[in-house]
C-alpha cells in the first residue's frame, strides 16, 4: 500500500469533481445561467464603482497613484538630507526709507 489513505481519498474526489463540472459545463441550460450570473455581477460591479465615485471613495487605482507619489516624494526627500548643507544666501541690506 503505497498511497496513503488521504491520498487515495483526495484522488477519488478529483475525479468526483472532474466528472461533475464536464456534466456542467455539457449542460446549455446551465452554460445560459453561468453567462446571465457573470453579466449580473458585472453590472453590480459598475453600479456599485459608481456610486463610490459620486460619494468621493478613492479607488483602489486612485491609492496605488497616491503611494506612488508618496514613495517618490519620501525618495526625494532622502536625496535632500543625504546633500551637505549650503549655507543660506545673505540678504542684501535696503536703504532705510526715505521721509517725505
């Protein structure tokens, strides 16, 4: 006995669940329901990500930009404090004002 029992027992409901799904997906009626479910969900899909654009909820698109720009702008920062530091520019003296 070379399998052991939970190998043997896994084989059997692969082949259990092969069968089943080629017995689906052989069925038009059942091929008709799958490709209405996958229509119906996505319009639910599209309602449901407009209604969170008219409330103002950022995408998971509109997060990924923002951490994008967040990492670029903590690099830049980096790159700054890893510069030495120049002195800052005198300010040139004004004339006092004149009275009139």
């Amino acid at each position: 006995m070379s399998e052991s029992l939970f190998d043997q027992l896994r084989a059997r409901g692969e082949g259990f669940l092969t069968e089943v799904s080629n017995n689906l997906m052989a069925n038009p009626a059942f091929i008709e329901v799958l490709k209405k479910g996958i229509a119906v969900k996505e319009e639910v899909d599209k309602r449901v990500a407009e209604g969170l654009k008219a409330m103002s909820v950022a995408t998971r698109k509109d997060i990924s930009k923002l951490e994008n720009r967040l990492a670029e702008l903590e690099a830049q920062l980096e790159s700054m404090k890893a510069r030495p530091a120049k002195p800052a520019p005198k300010a040139a003296r004004k004339p006092p004002a004149r009275k009139r």
